[in-house]
C-alpha cells in the first residue's frame, strides 16, 4: 500500500505543471569533509518517463549548470565514482521561476569502496570530450608498466618523448603541462625530473588539448594536463616509490608522497630524490673545405644529485570559497664531464693530420623557488578564479675546458667559465564567469613580468701561464617581457551541437640589453588570438569535432642572446636578439566511433624561428645562427587504433603521417622542400597467469628533416612487467628500454657542396629499471578501475 501511495505522489508531483523555462544549478559536496566533488557525472531526466534530458559534469569547485530547459519537472541523477548514487528531485520553489539552485547537494562516500578494495569495472583508456582527448591511467592495464609519467606520455596519441626527455606534440610543438588545471611554473629541467618521479600510481587521469581555447595563454600551442588522484576520505595516507635504472652507469629516484584531510584542510608533501649518473654521445663527420676528414667524438657523463620538495594546503573556507596555496623548492647539484675527441685524416683516411681531444669538467647549481596561491568563490551565479605565482631560478656553473694535441702532447688552448644566470617570473590572473542565454560565458586577465640576467665570464691561460679575462667572449644580457593578456569567451548547446568560441589579445614588451656590446633591443607588439571550437555528436557512438587556433611563440632568452655557447672548440651557437615572435594559424578535424578516434590538421606558421649552419673554410669553425624564417606550412593525420582482442590480451595503436614545408632562404637559394614522416607506437599488453601483466611497447619513426637538413629514422623496444601484491598495496614493475639498443637521431646537411658533415646523437636510453610503489595510511583508497556510467556504456566507450 505505501509503494502505491508514492508512486501516486510521484505522478501527481512530476505531471504538475509548469510555465517557464529553468536553469537547474547547484553544487555537490562530500557529506563527512564538505569538500567539493569534482568531476562528477549529473544526468538530468525527465519525471514523466526517466528519459535523457542533458548530462554534465561538476567542475572543480563541485558545481554545475543545467540551462535552457523546457518547463517541465525533473529528477537529477548523479554517480561520481567512490560514492552511492543519488536521485534528486527538481522543483522550482514557485511557478513561474526560472532558476532552481541547490547551494549544496551532499553525497555518501561509499564505504565498501573505500577500505583498500579495488573498484570493479574498467573505464577505457582514451576518451574523446569536446575540447581534449582523455586518457584514463588508473585502472588501465595499458600503462600498468609504466614506471613514471615520461613512460605513459609516450604512449598517448599524437606525443612523442625524445631521448632527452623533452615533450613533442603532433611532431612539431612542445606541449605545456598543467597539474589540475593550472600551469606548473617550472624550468625544463625541472619539469622533466618532476615528471620523471610522478609515479602512475598518483595519476587518475591526462588530458591532452591539441587546439587550447582563448582562455589559455597564447604561447600554449598543447597543452598536457595531469590530474592527479583525489582522495575522498579523511585522515591521512602516503606512497613511498623507488626507481632503481642501470645501464653501465646506475640513476636511482626514491619519492613520498604524504596528504592528510580534515573537514575544512587538505596537507599534500612531495620529496624526491635522484642520484647517479647518465651517459650520451655525439659523433660527427666532416668533410672539410681542404678536403681532410674530420671525425668528431664525444662522451658525456653527467652525475645528479637533485632534491625538491613540495607542500599544499588546501582550505576550504565555506561550500563557495576555497584558498590553495602550494609551495615548491628543487635543487639542482650537477657534475658534467665532457670528453671530445676531434680526429683529422687525409681525403683517403690514411694519414693523420691532427688529433685534439677536449675535456670540459664542469659544475651546476640550480636553485628554484616558487609559490603558488590561487583563491576560488562561487558569488550567486558567477564564479570567480586568481591565480598567482611567484618563480625564482638561480643557476651558477663553473667550466673548466683544455684542448690538448695528442700528436704533440701540447696544451693548444685553456680556459674556464664562470656563469650567474638569474630568472624571476611574477604572474598574476583573475577568471570570470556565468550563464548567459542558456550558455556560459568567461572573461579574464592576465599579467606577466619576467626578468633574466646573465653573466659569463670567461678566462683564458696566456702563454705566461696566468688566466685573464677574455673579453671577445664575456658576456652579460639582461632580458626583460612583460605580458598584459585579456580574453572574452563563449559556450553553448544546441541538442547534439555544441559551440565554444573565444577572442584573446596579448601585449608584449620586451627589452633585450646586451651589455657587453652596448645593444638595446625593445619590442612592443600586441597579437589578436581568436578560437572556434564545433562538437557535433551523431549516433551510433560517434563524434565529430572542428577547431580553429591561433599561437604565437616567443623566442626565449637562449635565442636572443648574441654571445657564443660552445659545443666543441670549433663547433658553437650564437643567439640573435633581433628574433621575432612567430604566430601559427591551426585548424583540426577529429572524428571519433566508439574507441577509434582520427585526427586531421593542418595549418601555417609565419615567421618560424630556427638554426642555421655557417662554415668558415679557413678555420674550419662550424656556428650555427638564429633567424626568422618567412613561413612553415604543416598538415598531419593522426589514429587511435586500441582495441581488446581477447580478455587477457590488450593491444593499442597509434598512428601518424606528418607533413611540413617550410620557405629556407639560404646561400642566395630559397629551399621549400616537402617533408613527410611517419610514425607508429604500439603496445601489447597481456595478463599472465599469477596476475602478472607483460607489456610489449615499440616506436618508429620514418626518415625526415627539414629544409637543409635530412633525418635517419629512429625505432625502439621496450619490455615491461608489472605486478601487485599485499592486497595491492605493493606494485612492482620491471622495466627493459630499447632491448636492441637502436634508438639514435641521426642528421645530414643537404646541400654538401656547401657543407658537408652528417652525425649522430646516442642518448643512453638502454637500461634495466626496477619501480617499487608501497602505498600505506588510514585512507587508502585506490581507484585500480572506475565503473562505467549509463552514457559510456551507450557511446560504446
């Protein structure tokens, strides 16, 4: 009788009528902490037959918005993973109303799921969202092998991580890398060793924004964003990580991670480690203008002892007001030893002409501070957003160089280097926005000021055995860019169309001051950057999407400073002040069924910078020089191809054809020849019995270059073994890189009338790696796998 009497009163409450249209808003919470939950999936359906009315999810304050809808009643659904679902019932407080709000919609953490226990079900491991490509890592036997970070990137769609360790996007660009939705203010050498000690078990998703809208800053042509693993309990847990890598030299990486979570604050503490030693090697050869061969050999031992730590506090002052403020320390303490054998013969190799090796011992200090506070307040329907952030960077690095002749056991030259190089960057942003006609609409600023100072002073034995300054090589550059940046942006659905378009202008002023030469060089420019981004969804489980961006990039302190940074004695770069920004115009088509996803884009860059070889025939000095070229037209398709073949064995492809000419005006010829390359990634993943997973990864890319320079291809295999234990508090992971040890970038100057040389760059990536993680704490939730929700299961994802 009591089922009767509700369904009744459930009738009755759903078929009442309304008159006006409504906007349904409000924000989610954990019912324990009153923490925000992000991310959440909310499914609006209809009272009178539980059809699909519109999705959304919360963002990172834990709100959402519903707008536009029909008159009509309503329940809301919601199933974040790690809660118990929940119905809501939909009513405005009056007829005629237009906004229904819910200040805060709490939920129950789902106990069962919280206790150590792995969440069942498996979420696929990319997935198309208007905007982004994301990749699910928590769960996915895919990147179960991965020991860090650098080893899941390099398995995404469209990215490449290069022997160094640096970050290429669609085989042109280098991506930024957001943590939770906010830019990380590192250096490069920073970033790469933060990413190298990420350990996978801290990840629970990357997104990877090909085409960054205009809210972003324009010199973020992608953008790779890290979300880390929230934690949905309170009390307090750790990860301790270890990273053991041996080749002929031994690299080890310990890391902790340690939070604590109350009902207001939220603790985070990162230490990492590393220390040990690296190897790579460089070989030339050179045909010289007097027709000898010169050979060119070096070997490069670089010794790391490095430390950073990293410490959040998160406060959540009430449901629509939050403080984060995070502060970051790495030091960096570097012994590098260079030894570079130059070896000279006749035209016919047989007789030896000269013989110099050179031996640079040097020493680095880094010391890098930031802090970071951001401010978050939901006032009515308008939510506000500041960033700012503070970044200090000191490096000091003392050189000690001598070129001796083997044949004659004489000192030929010697000198040492003595460098101070201090950076600060100051940035400050505020982001606006709301609802407007049953869209979204976002405003925002942002400032930048930046400062570089250089000094290098070198100093060179005289033939009375006494070091002096020498002035044709000291140096000092200062290097000031400040940016003052506005945008303007828009949002809206139509049924299955959805629009986002933004407007973004940025001014910049620089001023390049060599001191040395007595040169000042300002530039004050402003660049209009607008963004058109269509989602159209079909049926049948399939999406279409269009972009259009415009970027620009800004040349960098290396590239304006005109003084000379030395490879070898002969062999050195020199900047140029006089370098201009470079703007590229992008457009992207990406269509995606089901898991298969295929990405077309093609585009125009003017005024690309680049290096330029000049060789002197007397001296047989090779310089490489910055310049401006006219433009640099580029295309690419890119394919998603993963796919389960049986339940034990997983496998997952990515392919893609790149294409690019680029104007090269040089030696009184204009080159434009057309490059192509392709490239393929792979991994093939099995469960083994013993619930061991082996992984099977291999790269290729095809030859290619640029417009004065041809590339070799360059291939590796990697071998991975991963598994857990202690009820998965243990993960163990064994890593084998590039078995064959065939991973080299090889390069050869095209016009060999003019020069003549070809080389080669051998990075040490083969080496045997050892990943142990032990996660420990009163709160130990793990998110192993996610449950699909209605709407992923229906898109066939």
């Amino acid at each position: 009788m009591l089922k009767q009497i509700l369904a009744v009163a459930l009738f009755y409450w759903c078929y009442w009528p309304l008159n006006a249209q409504v906007t349904i808003t409000g924000k989610l919470v954990n019912n324990q902490t009153g923490n925000p939950i992000e991310m959440a999936p909310v499914r609006l359906l209809s009272c009178h037959d539980s059809s699909l009315v519109k999705t959304t999810v919360t963002d990172s304050t834990g709100m959402f918005l519903l707008s536009g809808l029909p008159s009509n009643r309503y329940l809301l659904h919601f199933s974040p993973i790690g809660y118990q679902p929940l119905y809501h019932q939909v009513m405005p407080e009056q007829a005629g109303s237009t906004v229904w709000k819910q200040d805060q919609i709490t939920m129950t953490a789902d106990t069962s799921l919280l206790t150590g226990v792995v969440v069942s079900g498996r979420k696929p491991a990319f997935q198309m969202q208007p905007g982004k490509l994301v990749v699910n890592i928590a769960g996915n036997k895919l990147f179960n092998t991965a020991a860090h970070t650098l080893d899941i990137l390099k398995r995404i769609p469209g990215l490449e991580v290069t022997g160094d360790g640096s970050l290429q996007m669609s085989g042109r660009i280098t991506p930024a890398v957001f943590i939770d939705g906010k830019p990380v203010p590192m250096g490069a050498e920073e970033l790469q060793n933060y990413l190298a000690t990420l350990s996978p078990d801290m990840i629970a998703s990357i997104e990877v924004i090909n085409n960054p809208s205009s809210q972003y800053d324009a010199v973020y042509k992608g953008i790779i964003n890290i979300r880390l693993k929230p934690d949905k309990a309170l009390g307090w847990k750790g990860l301790l990580t270890a990273n053991l890598q041996r080749n002929a030299y031994t690299l080890a990486e310990p890391n902790l991670l340690l939070t604590y979570k109350t009902r207001k604050m939220a603790y985070t503490a990162r230490w990492g480690y590393t220390s040990g030693t690296t190897i790579r090697r460089y070989e030339a050869l050179q045909h010289l203008a007097n027709t000898n061969i010169m050979a060119t050999n070096t070997r490069t031992l670089t010794g790391n002892n490095n430390i950073n730590y990293q410490l959040g506090i998160d406060y959540n002052i009430n449901p629509s007001h939050k403080v984060e403020l995070l502060l970051r320390n790495y030091r960096l303490n570097r012994t590098t030893g260079s030894y570079n054998a130059l070896y000279t013969t006749d035209s016919a190799s047989n007789k030896v002409v000269s013989n110099t090796n050179s031996d640079n011992n040097a020493t680095l200090k880094q010391r890098n501070y930031a802090v970071n506070l951001n401010y978050t307040a939901q006032l009515g329907q308008t939510l506000w957003q500041l960033q700012s952030s503070l970044l200090s960077i000191t490096n000091r690095q003392l050189e000690d160089i001598q070129n001796k002749n083997i044949l004659t056991s004489q000192l030929n030259d010697y000198w040492k280097t003595a460098s101070k190089n201090d950076i600060s960057v100051r940035t400050a942003q505020l982001d606006v926005s709301g609802d407007l006609a049953k869209g979204k609409w976002s405003i925002g600023t942002k400032l930048v000021f930046s400062n570089t100072q250089n000094d290098l002073r070198y100093d060179t034995l005289t033939t009375a055995n006494i070091f002096k300054p020498d002035s044709s090589r000291t140096n000092r550059f200062d290097y000031d860019e400040n940016i003052t940046a506005a945008y303007i942006a828009y949002e809206r659905k139509w049924n299955k169309l959805q629009l986002a378009m933004g407007l973004r202008a940025e001014q910049t002023h620089t001023t390049a001051n060599s001191i040395t030469d007595s040169q000042v060089t300002k530039r004050n420019y402003i660049n209009w950057l607008p963004s058109l981004n269509i989602t159209y969804t079909m049926e049948r489980n399939r999406q279409l999407q269009f972009a259009f961006t415009r970027r620009i990039t800004r040349p960098n302190f290396a590239q304006l400073n005109p003084f000379r940074f030395y490879f070898s004695p002969l062999n050195y770069w020199v900047g140029n002040p006089y370098l201009k920004s470079s703007v590229t115009t992008l457009f992207q088509f990406t269509y995606n069924i089901r898991s298969l996803t295929f990405s077309l884009q093609a585009g125009r860059e003017n005024d690309p910078m680049t290096r330029y070889p000049e060789y002197d025939s007397v001296t047989n000095i090779l310089q490489y020089l910055g310049r401006n070229l006219p433009y640099n037209n580029f295309a690419g398709i890119e394919m998603s191809i993963p796919w389960s073949v049986t339940p034990w064995w997983r496998m997952s492809h990515n392919l893609g054809g790149y294409y690019k000419k680029e104007q090269t005006p040089y030696h009184n010829v204009t080159y434009a020849i057309p490059i192509y390359n392709l490239t393929i990634t792979g991994s093939q993943v099995f469960t083994l019995p013993g619930a061991f997973t082996l992984d099977l990864y291999y790269y290729y890319n095809t030859p290619g270059g640029d417009g004065l320079y041809t590339a070799g291809a360059i291939s590796n295999i990697d071998l991975g073994l991963q598994r857990t234990w202690l009820k998965g508090t243990l993960n163990t992971r064994l890593n084998y890189y590039d078995l064959f040890n065939m991973y080299r970038v090889k390069r050869g100057f095209r016009e060999k009338s003019i020069i003549n040389n070809r080389l080669s760059h051998w990075f040490g990536m083969q080496r045997l790696s050892i990943t142990v993680s032990y996660s420990f704490g009163k709160s130990t939730y793990k998110t192993k796998q996610a449950k699909r929700n209605e709407e992923e299961n229906r898109a066939g994802w």
